[in-house]
C-alpha cells in the first residue's frame, strides 16, 4: 500500500473508532437518563404507600402497628430501589469514563498520524523515519 493509501486507511480507522466510543457514550448517557427518570416515578409512586393518613378515627396499637408497616414497607422499598439503581447509575458512569480515555487515547493516535503525514510529505529522506511511525500507529489500532 502506498504512504498516502496507508495514511488515508489509518484516518478512516480512527474515524469509525472514535465513531464508535462517541455512539457508545450517547447511549450510555441516554440509558442513565431514562434511569434517573424511572427512579423518579418510581419514588414517587413509593411515597404513596403512606398515604392517605391516618385520621382520627385510626387509635391505638393497631393503628400504630398498621402506620408502622406502611412506613416499613415504604422504607425498605426505597432503600432497595435506590440502591439498585445507583448501582447501574455508578456502572454507567464507570463505563463512560473507560470510553472517554479510549477517546482520549485516539486522539494521541491521531496526533500521531498528523505527524507521520508530515514525515510522508518530507520525501524520500524521511521514509524510514514516516513507516517507523505508522508502526507505531497501525500497533495502537489494534
């Protein structure tokens, strides 16, 4: 392949990956959303539990011990919901990271391959010197 040909290949690898981290991220972010949102309704429909309260009419130990397993019931419901959720909210977040220092790390690759372009442009003298960088670069796209 020629140096122009491998230049054009190398820019169209890093094209469809950093594409593709860029997509990954976007969805990510679109699934914590809809996360946050469903916890939203979630709690909300949570806080129903309790209600309506009890009147006047409600006296006594059994009024007690019936409040008392309402708010159990709307405790631990909670508690379990919030937990799951920010442990998905929490993976998600972890994952997005890993994607932006892959990201990152594209571009220092094709930094990389700016530098090799100028190599190629510098002629015969430089060839050596240009294919040594596309090693290097082909090495960090795979």
């Amino acid at each position: 392949m020629s140096a122009s040909g491998t230049m054009s290949w190398i820019y169209r690898s890093l094209s469809q990956q950093a594409g593709e981290v860029d997509d990954k991220i976007a969805r990510l972010k679109q699934a914590k959303r809809a996360l946050e949102n469903e916890q939203q309704a979630s709690l909300d429909e949570i806080r129903n539990l309790v209600k309506p309260e009890l009147d006047g009419n409600w006296k006594g130990s059994r009024a007690r011990s019936f409040q008392n397993r309402r708010e159990d019931a709307r405790d631990g419901m909670k508690s379990k919901l919030t937990g799951r959720i920010d442990d998905y909210q929490q993976r998600i977040d972890t994952e997005i990271s890993n994607l932006r220092t892959q990201a990152g790390f594209l571009d220092a690759t094709r930094s990389m391959a700016y530098g090799a372009e100028y190599l190629m442009r510098q002629g015969e003298e430089a060839a050596s010197d240009f294919w040594a960088q596309v090693d290097k670069i082909k090495g960090r796209l795979f």
